[in-house]
C-alpha cells in the first residue's frame, strides 16, 4: 500500500492538482487532502485503489521498501 508521501510525490510528478486526481479516480476532492496529510493512510480499500490505480494510469510507478531503501516513486519509463 502506498503512503502519503508517495500519494503527494505521485501527484507532483505528474503536475496533477488535487481535483484532477480526484476526478480521475472518481473520488472526493476532500478525500485527497485528507489522505495526503494523514500520517497513515487509512480509508477503504477501494478508494485506496482508484487512487492510486488512476495514478499508475497517468504513469507513475510505486516503489516499495526494502531492507535498505524506503517506498517511493518514479516515472513510468516511456515506450519508444
């Protein structure tokens, strides 16, 4: 699952406002903000889903952690 961090870095790679996102994810605008200041993300699965599923759609790639590095974000490479 991704975290607040990578939701905003997400964003912000893909020059995204926070109502673009949630139109393309067919969520709240309220439901963005919320979760991007949130120390943890929490809220249903299916909104975390058409989150971060909309995201991945626009060309982000989620990062996760691993035993040396933590969780992060980049984008998709582009296909020639």
């Amino acid at each position: 699952m991704i975290d607040a961090a990578q939701l905003r870095a997400a964003r912000g790679l893909l020059s995204l406002s926070q109502t673009d996102l949630a139109k393309s994810a067919s969520v709240h605008v309220a439901t963005i903000r919320r979760l991007e200041g949130a120390a943890e993300i929490r809220g249903a699965a299916e909104t975390l889903w058409k989150i971060e599923s909309a995201l991945e759609e626009a060309g982000v790639e989620f990062i996760p952690a691993n035993d040396t590095k933590g969780p992060g974000v980049r984008l998709k490479q582009r296909q020639r």
